[in-house]
C-alpha cells in the first residue's frame, strides 16, 4: 500500500487536494504495478543464467514498457521551466472594478502555482540563454481557476495570433541543422523580424538586460495584453496586469551568461527552489493599469495592440495584493511539467478584450495541451484539478480517473433533477461581457497598429548609459552571428529608425554602413493586396520624453537578501572579523558560503575547522553577486598561489561587483587586475560591514564598467 506524504507545510487548499495525491515509498516494499511484491529487479527470467529471455517475464515487460513511454513531448515553446507553489491575497477589495473573489475578498488565500520559463529553448537547455522569460500563474480561485499567462516583458513581438507559427519557426534552431539551441542570434529569426517591423519593440527589449535576469525572483511580469475588468453592474474598465518583484528588477551581464551557462545552466531553477528550500520566500506585489473604457481612444498607441505598453507615468500601477511562492513542488514532471496553462480561463469579474494576439492564443493553449498530456482529460491530473467543484456532462475519453454517478450525461434533464445544474449571473454564472460589434468581416490590420517605432524609442531612450551600452553589445552579438549582409542591413536600417546613434554604434562593430535606404517587401509582412504605402509606420511619436519606470536603473535597491557571497578561504584564514562580517550579511538574509582551496572543511586562525561549500574547481564568481576575502597570513599565501581564486576576484571586478577585503587579503586584491583602489564604491579595505552591504544591495557598480572592461577575465 502506497501511503500519504505529510512531511510539507501545507497552507492552502490546494496544497491539501494535492496531499490526497501525493504517495511516499518510505519504508514500503517495490511491488509492480498490480501491488505484486517484487524479488528481484535487476534480472530478467531466462532459460537458464545465460540463456534467452524469456516472453513470460511479465516484470521484465511491464518495467521496460513504462520506461520506452516515460516521455512526453516538450512544450512547443517555453519548454524549459520551473515552477513553485504559493499563495495570492489581496489587500484591500477592488469591487468598484472588478466583482472576482480574488479581488473583492481580502479574507482569502487563493492558492497559487507559478512556473517560470524561457521561450525558445528545448527542455535541457541553459536557463541564461538571452531571451523572454514565461511568467505564467494559475489562481486556483473559489470560482474556478484563472490562468494569468504572461512574459516578464510588458509587448509581444507580434500583433496577430496568425504570425506566431512564423515568429517561433524562425527563432527555433534552423530546420536544416537544428541550430542553434536557445539562441536567437542566427540569421532566420533577424531575417523574420526584419522584414516585420511590428516586432521592434519586443525585439529591443530582447536585447536589453530584461533578457538576462539575475533570478526568476527578479523579475517582473506582465499580462501584455489588455484585459477587462468587470464589476457587479457590469460595468467595464480595461486593465494590464503587473507583477512587481519585492527584490527589485536585476540581471546579469551578458558576459556572465555565457560563463553561467557552462557552470551551472540551472542557475535560475537552482537558485528558485534552493531560496524556498531557505525559507527565503519571493514575493511580487500585483499591480493593475486601469483605463476606463470612455478613454479607450485617448492615447497613441491601441490598447488593443501588444506590442504596445501603456507607461506607468501616464497610467500608473495601482498596487492591489501581494503573492508568495512558499512550496517546492513534491515532483518535476507531475506539477512543473504536467502543469497546463490556458489564457481561456478566467471567472467572472474578469474578461478578455479583441486584442487580435489574445483571441488566437484562446485557442492554441488548450489545443496544445491534448498533444503534449495526450488526453483531453488533462484537467483531471492534480496540478491541473480546480480547487472549486468542477461537475458537467463532459465525458469519457482517455485516462478518465473520475467515476461520474447516475443515468444522465446529457443536458437537460429530468431523470437528475435537473443536475449539474445551471447558475444565474448572480449564483455566479458566467456570463461574457456584453461588447457591441457592428463590423464588417475583413482579413486586416487596424490602422492604429501601426505605429512601430514610438515605443521601441521611447523604451531606448529611458534607459540608463549602461543600459544602452548593453543594448549596442547584444545587437553586435546577434547581428554579428547572421551570415546574410542583407539581413544586417535591414535590421540596421530599422534600428536607425529607433536611435540613428544605436545603430552607427553596431553598425561599426559590424564593420559594415547603415543604409539609407533597403528593399523592404513590406506586402510579405502585411499582405499580398494590401496598400503597403498606407501601412508604412508615420512619424515618430514623442507623448513622452522618458518613461524612467522602464530603466532598471529605477528599481529597488534596498536588499541583499538571498544574494550568494562567496567567502574566499584556505587553512588559517582569520575568523575574528569575519565572523561580524558573516554575521551583519545574514542579518540582512544574505546567503555566505565558504569557496576554499579544496572541498571538505577548512580551518581558521583558532585551529577550528569550518565546512566548505564549494571547492574553487567546482565553482566559478560568476554564480555569486558579491566577494569577501578575510585576512590570515597561510591563507592569503595559499589564495595567491592558486590562478583561480585571481582570476574569481578579477572576474568579480570585472562585473562591477562588491568586494570587500581585511588584513592581509589586501595584497591579494592588490595582485589581481583590480584598478584604483580608493576610488570605487563597491571596493572595501578594511571597510564597514555596513557599506559592503549597501554596496550588494546595489547589485553593481556601473561606475567602474569602463575600467572594467578591458580585463582579459
Ligand atoms: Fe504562449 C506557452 C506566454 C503568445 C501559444 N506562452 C506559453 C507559456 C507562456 C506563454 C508563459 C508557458 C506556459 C507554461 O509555463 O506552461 N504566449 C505567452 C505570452 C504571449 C503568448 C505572454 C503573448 C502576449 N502563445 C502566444 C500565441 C500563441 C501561443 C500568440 C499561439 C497562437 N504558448 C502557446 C502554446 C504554449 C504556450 C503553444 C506552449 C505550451 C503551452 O502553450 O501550454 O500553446
């Protein structure tokens, strides 16, 4: 008999209805798969101990039948990613906008399941590839259970549900050679989205550090599109959702992302599951843009349109809960694989709109679905059951687990009572809002879509020099791994239209002019009888001069909780200062490890030894945010002599990190290619406690990226 898992905390309901599936093999016999004890499980049933196998053995079949079906088909997209339990709570009710539970109940816990992805890569791949990272959070609401799909960039690279087959072909490995794995620096997808320049303004974001995170932790979410609210009276207000992570928005460089990506490729899914295990909760608050539906024309841009982002400082976020990812799933493959996302579902209070990209994905997710978990019974497998009651005359099919009672599977009926029966709009049944239409049936782009340079310009501008260095870096990168000149030119002519400055900067990288004009078959893009004079973007907007929300300069800089510091160590180092150091670090819910000569323990000036977290082969600066190196004469000695710990400190300089040094370490940080000393302010001889951790807090020291740079790290 299979037992019941008790070892979690469970603190929502949804955690209970998953406890009821969840089984533990502690101290119970392996049997097969009919509860048959087993006795041997390492030899098959031959004639004789060298002779043929036999047909019989039924143990032999059953094991190895399950293993050639223990795969299923990745997702399409976002197929690597990882997910965590939690809980939604508002804080003060929103019934003026919105009749859902989730946002007039203050009293409730909605549980919640989140997972995080990227895009483009297979299942295996790096978490640190550049790319859009999925945000993706089921609410298992009393109402039924809604699914807020989103990236953790506010615009999507296309305007029409039509075009996503195309986008994703081009970004996935080349059919030919099925090149290159996550990775959108290759000549199919620059070739796509040059010849589609409603794709510009996702396409910058791509190459801003939002692409890079430092953490699932630290980012934000976006529902992209815009949505509707609906109240009691049926009253509509449009609405985009927010998340706005508690630990601020930060990334990596992208020179760290590819040494991440050789030293630990599940950096991201590592670091998530390592700060629950921790305690260490990370929290987001959701925010709401809310415009009312008399001002649906009122800006520049179509609110229908998601490659286009409202700026906060023209609709600000009203922030209205907060949500706590507080549980490891129990198991990969049944939560975090088999986990099915649909942006259809939603309850009452909630509502979609006619962004043409939404209305085409309201189809695609529960179709996918049925090809991936292989049964239009996916809704039943836990991680998929709603929390409330879910009854109707759906039926059969494979892998149904339910035993449905009674005579009658259809609707109405008599022989039940009437049952499953129906709700009114005020038992709580669903009714859509009432939108008026009156229009003609026509396979076109509206008009006010077509604006694709305002944003992208405007989201350039806001950002802060190292920001915009970055950008040039990643354009130089992507445009640099196309084989095709053309390509290159069409892009850079398109990024001229964005920032003329930007693009003479790649371009010279690329070693190539940015044209005055290309042959842009713009009738590829739009549509074969379509008037391309018409659809060419206008002018340039400017209804905002910057929009510095959309600088990650801008964000929080007031933590170091769950930041790695590394603590570099040998025999003898000096525990005096170091143990306040280590002290003040965790106070502030920093994480210390100890990365010394070799693994095991090692032992400090008082001779008492101290356990290792990583041995230096074993790890690399780049998996930290921040280095502290303690005095002690052998220990300093024995530092120098091994190029490692040099070239860990030079790396950690190098990425304008924090780092701080006591007694004789000063030589050793004065060995390295480390520059300027006195003038850094994330550098620390003999320093504060305090002031390192404000530095961390920081996450980096731009100012120094210039003398940076150069180091051969
Ligand atoms: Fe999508 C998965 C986000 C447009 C079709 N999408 C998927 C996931 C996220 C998004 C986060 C992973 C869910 C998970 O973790 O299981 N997708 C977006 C956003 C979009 C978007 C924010 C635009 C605003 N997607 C989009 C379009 C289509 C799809 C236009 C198709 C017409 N997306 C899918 C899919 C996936 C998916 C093929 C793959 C696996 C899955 O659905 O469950 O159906």
């Amino acid at each position: 008999m299979e037992s019941k898992k008790t070892s979690k905390k469970l603190t929502t309901s949804k955690d209970e209805q998953l406890e009821k599936f969840s089984v533990d093999y502690t101290g119970k016999p392996l049997t097969t798969r009919q509860g048959l004890k087993v006795n041997d499980t390492n030899n098959s049933l031959k004639a004789g101990a060298r002779g043929a196998t036999l047909l019989e053995d039924f143990m032999l079949r059953e094991k190895i039948h399950n293993f050639d079906h223990e795969r299923i088909p990745e997702r399409i997209v976002h197929a690597r990613g990882s997910g965590a339990h939690g809980y939604f709570e508002l804080y003060d009710s929103i019934e003026e906008y919105s009749k859902a539970g989730i946002f007039t109940d203050t009293s409730r816990k909605t549980p919640v399941f989140v997972r995080f992805s990227t895009v483009a890569g297979s299942k295996g791949s790096t978490d640190l590839a550049r790319d859009v990272r999925g945000f993706a959070v089921k609410f298992y609401t009393d109402e039924g259970t809604w699914d807020l799909v989103g990236n953790n960039m506010p615009i999507f690279f296309i305007q029409d549900a039509m075009k996503f087959p195309d986008l994703i072909h081009s970004v996935k490995p080349e059919p030919h050679q099925e090149i290159p794995q996550a990775a959108s620096a290759h000549d199919t997808f620059y070739d796509f989205v040059s010849l589609t320049p409603e794709t510009l303004h996702n396409q910058i974001w791509l190459m801003s550090d939002r692409a890079i995170p430092r953490s699932f932790r630290m980012m934000e979410g976006f529902s992209i599109h815009t949505f509707r609210l609906i109240n009691k009276e049926g009253k509509a207000h449009f609405v985009k959702f927010h998340w706005k992570p508690k630990l601020g928005v930060h990334s990596v460089t992208w020179d760290e992302a590819v040494k991440i990506s050789g030293a630990d490729s599940d950096f991201h899914r590592r670091d998530l599951w390592d700060a629950i295990e921790a305690g260490q909760y990370p929290e987001w608050e959701l925010g709401l843009q809310i415009v009312p539906e008399e001002d649906e024309h009122k800006y520049d841009f179509d609110l229908l349109d998601p490659t286009k982002l409202i700026p906060e400082e023209m609709v600000p976020v009203k922030v209205v809960g907060k949500m706590v990812l507080n549980r490891n799933p129990e198991n990969f493959f049944a939560e975090t694989e088999q986990v099915a996302f649909m942006p259809g579902s939603i309850v009452p209070g909630i509502d979609f709109t006619n962004d043409p990209l939404l209305q085409g994905r309201l189809f695609s997710y529960r179709d996918t679905q049925l090809s991936r978990l292989g049964s239009h019974n996916f809704h039943q497998i836990p991680i998929n059951r709603p929390v409330a009651e879910a009854q109707n005359n759906q039926r059969d099919g494979h892998m149904q687990t339910e035993i449905p009672k009674g005579r009658t599977a259809y609707f109405p009926n008599s022989i039940s009572g009437g049952c499953p029966y129906l709700s009114t709009v005020a038992e709580g049944g669903f009714e859509s809002y009432q939108e008026r239409i009156d229009a003609k049936k026509i396979r076109a782009r509206s008009e006010s879509f077509n604006d694709h340079f305002s944003q992208p310009a405007l989201f350039y501008r806001s950002l802060a020099d190292w920001e915009k260095e970055h950008v040039a870096g990643a354009y130089t990168f992507e445009l640099g791994k196309c084989e095709f000149k053309h390509i290159k030119e069409r892009m850079l002519y398109l990024i001229d239209q964005i920032d003329s400055d930007l693009a003479k900067k790649v371009a010279t990288n690329l070693g190539i002019e940015v044209p005055s004009s290309v042959d842009m078959p713009l009738n590829q893009a739009i549509g074969a009888d379509a008037n391309v004079e018409e659809q060419q973007p206008g002018e340039k907007k400017i209804y905002l001069d910057e929009s510095p929300k959309l600088s990650q300069a801008n964000t929080n800089f007031n933590s170091i909780a769950t930041r790695q510091i590394a603590v570099l160590v040998a025999d003898g180092f000096h525990m005096g200062i170091f143990k306040k150091v280590k002290e003040e670090l965790e106070k502030e819910g920093a994480m210390v490890k100890l990365v010394a000569a070799h693994g095991g323990t090692v032992k400090c000036d008082k001779d008492k030894d101290h356990k290792v977290d990583a041995a230096i082969a074993t790890t690399e600066s780049v998996l930290f945010d921040a280095v502290y190196i303690p005095g002690g004469k052998k220990s300093i000695e024995t530092l120098m002599a091994q190029a490692k710990f040099t070239k860990f400190v030079n790396e950690a300089y190098k990425h304008c990190k924090a780092i701080a040094v006591d007694g004789e370490a000063e030589e050793f940080l004065k060995s390295t290619a480390v520059m300027d000393i006195s003038d850094d302010d994330a550098l620390f001889v003999n320093g504060k406690p305090e002031a390192f951790i404000k530095a961390i807090a920081q996450h980096r020291n731009w100012k120094r990226r210039e003398k940076a740079e150069n180091i051969p790290a």
